[in-house]
C-alpha cells in the first residue's frame, strides 16, 4: 500500500515537471524541425539538378530520332508544294507565252493597218502635278483651286487627272493659280463611250458625287461595272482616258461612280495632249445626238 503512494506521489510529480518544460521542448521540437525540413529541401534540390544534369542528354538522344522523322516528313511536304506549286508555274508560262505571241502578232497588225489607213498617231502628253489648295463645292458648282508654281504651259480646256483617272478640265488659267471645273459639276459635259460595247454618249454632272451618263441610244445595253472612258469625239480629250464604272442602269438614268475620289484631292496632274480646240457644251452634245441618230 505505501508503494503504491510513493508511486503516485513520483508520478505527479515528473507529471508538474514536464508542465513547466512543455514550453521550452515544444520550441526546441519546432526548431529541431525546421532544421531537418531545410536540410531536407537543400538534398532534394541539389538531387533534382544532378538528375536534370544526368537525364538532359539522354533525352536529347531519345528525341533525335523523332526529331529526325518530323524533318523528313517536313521536307518531303515541302518538295511536295514545290512540286505542285512548279507545275502551276509552268502552265501560267505556257499561258502567258501564248498571250505573248498574240500580243506581238496585233502589234504587228496594228502597225500594217496603220500604214494602210495613213493613222496619225496622238503627240505625246506633257504634264505638270499641281497641289490643290482650295475647294469650291456648293449647290451651284463644283471645282477646285491648284497651284501650278507660275507654269505658263497651263491652258483652258487641259485634262487634269488623278492617279485614277479623269477629274475635270482647266476652267481659268491664271500665273500661279487655275480653277478647275470637275467632272461632278453641273457645267461639266464630256463625251465618253462604253468600253465593252463602245456605246457614246455624255458624262454630265449634276452637282453631286455621282454624276450621269445622258444622250444615250435606247437601244443600247448597259450593265452594272461596265467601264467608262472618254471617246475622242469633239476633240477636247483623247480617247481612251478612265472615268469611272456604271453604277446603276434606271430609265434614262444611268449614273456613274467615278474612279477618282474627287472629295479628297491633294495633288492633281494638268495634261496637255497637244489638242488647243476647246468645244463648247452645245458643240459635244450635238456631237453625241449626230452619233445617236446615226445609231
């Protein structure tokens, strides 16, 4: 009976003992951790690095040959677009060897018709480019203000064109300054054709961005993109300059999208053909109703 007292009583107290230590061997454990968990990161990195080290060339090995097949089948992918895209060449020459021997056959047959016909050929242009300073856009008028720098070459009734195609013609020359009227103003009349179907008639303009090809013959037939050049007829522009395309086809009303942007002109070229008549509206229209009642 007393042995087991004197058991009790040493078992409470390393029990008080260990209370008052609890603190001190709790922080010892979290600090003996904390040192194993470091040594242990350093291990395993410096294991990782020798194993990237060791497997890195291994697997250079290994994926070479695959590496090796995806060049082969790449380059014999690519022999095989040269291949097609060899034999798309080799018909385009053959098409354009063919366009070329045609080409040089009607040069050549132009030249013997001209000998026979006697043609004169059109003097070649001069021009100077001009920079636009002004607009003159209202209910009344359209036409624009270019400086020529003093060029004295500048006439009225001179083609002015953009990179696109034919804008107007020189109104009023002046020394350093000429107004141009546009193919959009109300007092612009010039006679054009049809390039498909060689159909004449007058380009007139009515004051807006869209002007209208009038004095057509009623049997003609037009279509939406049909192209619009100028026919020669009166001698005011040579033929064959680019106006615009049909924009829409409605009874005797046929408009015409030009092809120069005439809202946004900054450098114009004034053209001189040679050609020093300069006919009046009336004299271009009665030109057109000549060749629509010859029609």
């Amino acid at each position: 009976m007393k042995r087991r007292k004197v058991l009790f009583i040493q078992f409470s107290q390393l029990r008080l003992l260990a209370k008052k230590f609890a603190i001190v061997i709790l922080f010892l454990s979290a600090f003996v951790l904390m040192l194993i968990n470091k040594t242990d990161t350093v291990i395993i990195e410096k294991t990782s690095s020798v194993a990237t080290d060791v497997v890195s060339p291994l697997v250079d090995v290994l994926v070479a040959p695959a590496r090796a097949m995806a060049g082969v089948f790449d380059y014999f992918r690519d022999l095989g677009h040269i291949y097609s895209d060899n034999q798309k060449l080799r018909a385009e020459n053959k098409r354009l060897q063919i366009i070329s021997e045609k080409s040089r056959a009607l040069e050549i047959e132009n030249k013997l018709l001209s000998k026979l016909l006697n043609y004169t050929p059109p003097p070649k242009a001069k021009f100077i480019t001009a920079r636009v300073i002004a607009e003159e856009g209202d209910a009344f008028s359209h036409s624009i203000i270019a400086y020529t720098g003093g060029e004295g070459n500048v006439k009225k009734g001179q083609v002015v064109m953009s990179d696109n195609g034919v804008i107007g013609r020189v109104d009023k020359p002046g020394k350093m300054y000429a107004k141009i009227i546009l193919i959009t103003d109300i007092n612009s009349k010039i006679p054009v054709m049809v390039e498909r179907t060689r159909v004449r008639g007058i380009l007139s303009g009515d004051n807006t961005s869209v002007p209208k090809m009038i004095f057509i013959p009623l049997s003609a037939k037009l279509s939406v993109g049909d192209r619009i050049i100028t026919s020669g007829v009166a001698g005011v522009f040579p033929p064959g300059l680019p106006i615009g395309k049909v924009s829409s086809v409605e009874k005797n009303n046929v408009k015409i999208k030009t092809f120069g942007n005439l809202d946004r002109l900054e450098y114009v070229r004034i053209i001189d053909y040679g050609l020093n008549e300069t006919p009046t509206p009336k004299t271009e229209e009665n030109s057109a109703q000549k060749d629509e009642n010859n029609e």
